[in-house]
C-alpha cells in the first residue's frame, strides 16, 4: 500500500489549525490542536463524560487522537 503524501507542512498547521469540536453522546466537546511525541500532527481530545447504559449512568473516560495521515514523515522545520 502507498504512503499518503501530508498536503500541508508543520509551519501551516502550526499557522492555521483550529480546534475541532467533537460531539459525544450529544454533547460537545473540543479537541485542540497538537504535534505528537511521535512527530505526528493532529488533534486531541481527552475528559470524561456519562452515557446511559439501560436505566444507570456511567462514568466513561475519554482519550481520542485525530492524527493527520502521512504528517509524522514531514520534515521538521
């Protein structure tokens, strides 16, 4: 399989990324932008929140990454 060729460099996302509003359970939630120990960039989101499994709620912890594919092989600058 082909690597994916990122379309921005570090500096555009550095310069431009906007957090991005996630909605869980119906409820919104942001994840802001980051570059990863691992030279990825992307977004993060982590918190916790409650989901109603039948007639109980439980308490759920949340850890999500939006990594950009292909952005880990940019160069630094």
């Amino acid at each position: 399989m082909a690597k994916t060729n990122c379309p921005i460099t570090r500096a555009d996302f550095e310069a431009n990324a906007q957090p991005v509003e996630i909605t869980i359970n119906g409820i919104p939630m942001v994840a802001d932008p980051k570059s990863f120990s691992t030279g990825s960039l992307g977004w993060y989101l982590n918190g916790k929140q409650s989901i109603k499994v039948g007639d109980k709620s439980v308490s759920v912890q949340i850890g999500m990454n939006l990594t950009i594919v292909g952005s880990k092989e940019l160069p630094t600058e």
